[in-house]
C-alpha cells in the first residue's frame, strides 16, 4: 500500500477554487493500493477526501484523518478512519511519519511545519505551485544542507500522478 499525505490549507485559508481543485485531485488519485493520510479536518483536506469519496476506484479504509483534538467527530464526513489524538498541531509530525509522500498545496504555518517536518525525515513532497502559499513558496527549494531535491514543484494533477506512479 503506498501512503500519500495530504497537507494543505484548513477551512479559512480554503479557497473555493483551492476546494474545487482537492476534489479534482481525490478523484484522480484514488486507485486501488493508495491510502491517503490527512489532519481529518476541514478545507483542502475535505476536498481532497470527498473527491477520493466520489472516484469509482474508492474502498473502504481509504481516508484516514489523524485528528488535532480528542473527539472523532470532528473529522470531516469523507474520513474513513479518524484516530483522535488530543496532540493538537503536533499530530502534523504523525501524518509525515505515516506518509511515504507527501501532496502540499497552498498553506499557512500548519502546512509550513508539515513541510519542515518532511523535509527532516527526507520524505519527498508535491508542491503544487498552482495556489498562494508555502507549497508554492517553497516547491524545488532546499531547505538547508542536509538534503536535496525533496521538495518537488508540480503544476497540474498529471504531473502529480506521474511523480506518484513512480514512487511505487
């Protein structure tokens, strides 16, 4: 099974083109052997899940939100699995550790620490450069010395697919 991230904006930093965008991508991503890892909330994340959701290719189990608070019902309604935490924004180092890769699209300073977190573990991430943000901020930049080229610039759903097809 490959593990995908997902980290991008919550819902105030969530544009309506930004969510239109996560529903194209859950949907072209969601194939069989792929399950997808997120904060479980709101905003690019809910897009992304409900467009995974509405993809013919989608199985049960395949939405897992790892949640900032301690109560399951807070995820959003296309979570399969939502694992409450109670760690606050520190459940960001969960969803990198899961992740074999990670997807970043736009964000504030939750996507920041999830990149930075990325980037120290040496987990490679898609920076969709389409949208306003630290994905588009920092997409084919190193943060420092210790590793290179993981940050990887993206501009449309079939670049995305492509760098995940050969991840496999």
């Amino acid at each position: 099974m490959q593990k995908i991230g997902i980290i991008g904006p919550a819902e105030p930093l969530c544009s309506p083109e930004l969510y239109r965008f996560g529903v194209r991508l859950g949907e072209a991503v969601a194939v069989n052997g792929r399950i997808f890892i997120c904060g479980g909330l709101g905003g690019f994340m809910e897009a992304v899940c409900k467009g995974i959701k509405q993809s013919p290719a989608c199985f049960p189990g395949q939405t897992v939100g790892i949640l900032p608070g301690e109560c399951a019902d807070t995820a959003n309604p296309y979570i399969d699995l939502p694992i409450p935490t109670g760690m606050g924004e520190a459940r960001n180092l969960l969803i990198v550790r899961t992740a074999d890769i990670l997807i970043a699209v736009g964000g504030g300073a939750g996507t920041l620490s999830e990149l930075a977190f990325a980037w120290q573990f040496g987990k490679k991430v898609l920076c969709v450069d389409l949208f306003e943000g630290w994905a588009r901020n920092l997409g084919d930049k190193d943060l420092d010395a210790r590793q290179k080229k993981l940050l990887i610039k993206v501009n449309s759903i079939g670049e995305i697919m492509e760098h995940l097809d050969n991840s496999l």
